[in-house]
C-alpha cells in the first residue's frame, strides 16, 4: 500500500468556510417539487400543510443553510402573483423548459417559505428578469419582506400570512446567456444593475442580490460584470448595486447530447467523472482570477448556485424530468467539489447543489409507487461535511506519493483533501479517488496537540453502487477503524473508491 503525507498546520486558521456553501436547489423540475417536497394536504404521505415530513426530517439532519426556489431556467418563465391566493384560482401555465407540462401553482410563495421555516434554512428566491419586470421584482420583495401596511404587505396579509418573512438572498435572473433570455453579457450587466437597484432592504430585511454569473469558463461574462461594481458604491464598504455574481458548471462524462450513464459506465469514465469534477478548483481559480483584478478586497462573493453531475434519465422515465441514479461515483463527485469550495473560502460565498430531490444529483430519492424515502451516496457526503459549516478553513499540503492518472491531457491527482478547525475541534476530510488501490495517508498534525479523534468512511464494493428503496444502505457510511498514532500525527489507511473524515479534538 502506497502513503501519501497531508501536513497540516492546525494553528493557522485561513478563511472561513460559510455554511451556505452546503446550500441547496429546488426548482419546479419532474419531481422536485410535487412529489418530492409538495405532496397536498389531502395526501396519504404525512405532510404539514402539503409539505412532505419524511424529506424535512432527512433535510433536518443536513442541517441545510439555504434553499434556492422556484429555478433554474423555470424562475424567468415564473410570475409570482399567480403563485399567492386561494389554490384553486391560481391560474396555471406551461412548464415549457421541464416536460412541457402544465404546472398549476399549487406550490407559491406561502408554500416555499412555510418550508423553509421548517427546514429552519435560509430562502434564496431567485427573481424573473427573463420575461419579467422591474416592478414585479421590486414588489415581490415589498410582499415577502414589508412589515407595515403597504400594499404588497397588505396583500400578504389578505393570503393569510401577518408577519413578513426574512429573505437574505434573491437572485437578479438566472442563466441570462441562455434560458434566462439569450442575452449579451452588457446587455445582462446593465439590466442586473437596474434590476438589483429595486429589490430593496425593507422592515430590516438585508438582502444578499446575486446577479446571474457565467457558465463554465467564459471569463468575459465575469469580467463585465466585474466592471459594472462600484464596491464602495453604497458608502458602506459593501458592493453595490448587488453583492455576488453566480457560477454554473456540470460534471459529465459524454456531451449535451449523450451525457452519459448513471450507474452504468467503465472505469475510464469513473476517472473521467472525477477529472472533470476537479476541474472545478481551476475554474474558481481563474473567475477569482478575474474578479480579483476588479476587486482585491474580495466584497463581491462567488456563488455557485448550480453544481452537480448530469448524467442521462433512468430508462423509461419523461426526459425533461431529468430523474437520475446517484452512485458513490456522485458522492465522490462531491466531495471533491467541497474541497475546491473551501480552498477558495476567501471568494465562494454559496454554493447550490442541483438538486434536492429527484432531479440531477439529489439528496433524497422518492418512490412514486410506494412513496419510500431514500438517502443517496452524495446525501452521506453532506452530512459528513456538517462540522466544515462556518469552520476555517486550513491548508492541506500533499507531500510525495500522491499518484496521478493521465485523463484527457490533465493529470488527475488521486488524493483529494481539505480541513477546517472551529474551537477546540478540526475536521479533515479525505477522497481516494482510485478505483483499485486502496492508499494510507500520514496525516501530518502541526501547531496543537490532538487528544483524540473519530473517523467515518463511505465507499461500497462497486464504483456503481447505489441506494434504492429495497437497499437503502448500499452505500452508507461506517466507522473507519484504521487509523492509527503515528509519530507525525495519525495514519489512516484508504480503502479504494472512498471518502473518509477524520475528526479531531484539540487540546485548548
């Protein structure tokens, strides 16, 4: 078994990993939403106020920061007064982006922010600037955040609802390039401005505005949004006119077209996955890049509000439904991404995985037959990453035996590998991304002694191993028993194909 070295300096705190890099995306996609979240309150499923409690408990145990709603592409077709009232005089429309289905409103605003108070998360509403207008923005916030008697406060409070609601993240469109209205970056840059200028503060509401960033790695649409920023626009150090700008990017190994397979794929395309999954680091490297040229002081943050695998559909499921297995491959997939986000904690302010339930690269699977709840590989990752929320970050310095794989022309690194310590307690959270060869990593513990610690480990005996409802822990995380003392700190061994956290207590 080969040994790889992690040095780690635990008495050197760098940025802190917010919370809200663990967020979360639910858009009004195939099941997401009815069937997933929203099932009705006359539903056999025990529900509170339609909202389905078996996927609240298991998101409850996340300890999820943030819900991002109602898209996605869906959010610049989605006109918000059609989603308030009495349920059954909501007019309806067509989903025309997600199955060319007819979506008939049942699910609104009351509906999303009665789940996020059960959640106990933060809203991210993400506004239509494709195919709406400025004053129904503006008034959308007045009618979610105003306490007074305005008239969109009054408004709410005919729908039922008194007090107003905290929202402390709105979105200023969504893919503005493509579904959001196949604009130009200027064009997009001078409607973001104008847009954020009327989603103001109200009743004491502070409102984080993310305006709609790029896809992938098209650096001109960041840095033309770069150039719109006044940092000290405001007068208060903060930026001005909306505070982050968004990152899209999709890990696949096929193309748009022929994305590939879920659970049935070589172990070429393992490592394809995975390369392509790392390729994120580079690409949070380059926007920062970008915006750190415009904005050193680092007051404009990098939210990624839409990560993930894509794969094909399940055979014989609707294709705009994007319904798809999640295999440890996906949890991998993850917590690869994780250590990107909290190498560049300095920037990365949020991020949003797509998508909860049901769709793309979900937490949770429902079964439309027998309503069973399933946590998949990648929700054991979250949940295993809980102790990185608001933790800072520390370096990871991989010293020698860290074997690569050639992949596409890019050499893909076999360890991946973050930390973070909070009080008198450090997290460290280790990938082998090898299919074969299971690995031990010297853990390297510098600056405070360690009196103790735990470690879990996720992997199963397939690359494609999944959960479903007749084996719901195919893939489920144990205690790793071999870690031992080692004269620099401890010795964990690896298996193939895995993800380990080792959690330390410190001395105080």
């Amino acid at each position: 078994m080969t040994e790889t070295r992690a040095v780690i300096d635990l008495d050197l705190p760098g940025a802190t990993i917010s919370r809200h890099v663990y967020g979360h995306f639910a858009e009004h996609l195939g099941r997401c939403i009815y069937g997933g979240f929203w099932v009705g309150e006359d539903s056999d499923v025990p529900n509170e106020g339609g909202i389905r409690l078996d996927v609240v408990e298991a998101l409850r145990e996340l300890k999820i920061p943030n819900l991002r709603w109602p898209g996605g592409c869906f959010a610049d077709d989605y006109h918000w007064r059609d989603g308030i009232g009495p349920r059954e005089e909501r007019p309806r429309m067509v989903n025309s982006h997600w199955g060319d289905v007819v979506e008939d409103n049942s699910f609104g605003t009351h509906e999303f922010m009665a789940l996020c108070e059960l959640l106990g998360t933060d809203a991210y509403i993400s506004g239509n600037v494709g195919s709406g207008s400025v004053q129904e923005m503006s008034e959308w916030i007045e009618y979610l955040t105003r306490a007074d008697d305005s008239p969109m406060a009054a408004l709410r409070r005919a729908n039922g609802r008194d007090e107003p609601w905290k929202v402390p993240f709105f979105g200023i469109g969504n893919e503005a390039w493509g579904c959001g209205g196949n604009l130009r970056v200027e064009q997009f840059a001078s409607l973001a401005r104008q847009y954020s200028t009327y989603v103001r503060n109200h009743a004491g509401n502070e409102v984080y505005r993310i305006a709609a960033g790029a896809s992938d790695g098209d650096l001109h649409w960041t840095e033309v949004l770069m150039k719109s920023f006044d940092p000290l626009e405001n007068g208060d150090g903060k930026a001005g006119p909306f505070q982050g700008i968004s990152l899209h990017y999709y890990t696949m190994t096929g193309t748009w077209q022929d994305k590939g397979s879920a659970t049935e794929f070589t172990t070429d395309e393992w490592y394809k996955a995975l390369e392509r999954a790392a390729f994120m680091d580079r690409l949070l490297t380059r926007h920062g890049q970008v915006m750190d040229r415009y904005d050193p002081a680092k007051r404009v943050g990098l939210v990624v509000d839409e990560w993930g695998t894509w794969w094909n559909v399940e055979p014989g499921t609707n294709p705009g439904f994007l319904y798809q297995q999640n295999s440890l491959r996906d949890a991998l997939v993850a917590s690869v991404h994780f250590d990107a986000f909290h190498r560049h904690a300095d920037r990365v302010v949020m991020a949003n995985i797509a998508q909860t339930v049901n769709v793309l690269q979900a937490m949770l699977l429902t079964d439309p037959e027998t309503n069973a709840l399933v946590r998949t590989p990648t929700f054991h990752v979250f949940a295993m990453n809980a102790g990185h929320h608001d933790a800072a970050a520390l370096d990871v310095h991989l010293l020698g035996g860290v074997p690569t794989r050639p992949v596409d022309g890019a050499d893909l690194p076999l360890v991946s590998a973050s930390a973070s310590t909070k009080g008198d307690t450090a997290l460290i959270s280790l990938t082998n991304l090898d299919a074969e060869q299971a690995r031990t990593v010297v853990l390297d513990l510098r600056g405070r002694d360690v009196v103790d610690h735990t470690a879990r480990v996720l992997s199963a005996d397939a690359l494609n191993a999944h959960n479903t409802p007749e084996r719901p822990d195919a893939v489920a995380p144990v205690v790793l028993e071999a870690v031992r003392k080692h004269q620099r700190g401890l010795e964990v061994e690896l298996p193939a194909h895995s993800y380990a956290t080792v959690e330390l207590t410190l001395a105080g």
